[in-house]
C-alpha cells in the first residue's frame, strides 16, 4: 500500500504530522478549571500535549470544565491524543486544572 508518510529503513510507514500553522495554543493551569480560548479547527484530528505541571485534562466543547475526578496527565510528557474522528464527536475544546502547583500547559494541532 503507497503512503505519503515517511518511511523507515524497512519501508514501514512512520506516522508523522506536521504542525498546524496557527494551531499554537497554551492554557495557564491553575486552582480552577481553564480551557482554550480559540477552538480547535474543524479538521484538526490530532493535538499534541505538554505540561510543565501535572494537570487534569478533560476534552469537549466550549463549556468543558476540569475537575480531580478528571484523567490526570503529567508534568514532563508530550503526548499526542486524537480528538475525534469520522465516525465519533469532534472536541473543540480541551480544559485543564493543576494537580497540586500552577504551570502551563501547550497544545499543538496537527495536520
């Protein structure tokens, strides 16, 4: 099957995607609920996430709140997470809230 994807030494596709142009986002994670203030592109599929604090993540739309009963993320780790698909609802929004000291939290969409 022919890919646009790069390939490794054993012609394996490698997923890759590239950084949306103005796909840039950071929410200040704090003792209460933030999230997003611009919403993810309609065609927008994937986000990557980096914390530099342990946070609480929770994905919806633009009303989404974070709370502690919420998926914990940690600090230190980029990750990469779908936010819907063909199928299945699309976030627009993600909403974070810190797990014990203020920090950022940055979000990239991909294309």
């Amino acid at each position: 099957m022919s890919t646009f994807l790069p390939q490794d030494s054993n012609d394996n596709p490698i997923p890759a995607l590239r950084l949306k142009q103005g796909g840039a986002h950071s929410i200040s994670a704090s003792a209460s609920s933030a999230r997003n203030s611009t919403a993810f592109a309609a065609d927008t599929r994937i986000i990557s996430l980096y914390a530099d604090v342990p946070v609480y993540v929770r994905f919806g739309d633009s009303s989404v709140s974070a709370s502690t009963s919420d998926h914990y993320f940690p600090a230190g780790l980029y990750y990469d997470v779908a936010l819907g698909g063909e199928n299945t609802a699309h976030y627009t929004h993600i909403a974070v809230l810190r797990a014990n000291t203020d920090g950022s939290v940055y979000i990239s969409e991909k294309e």
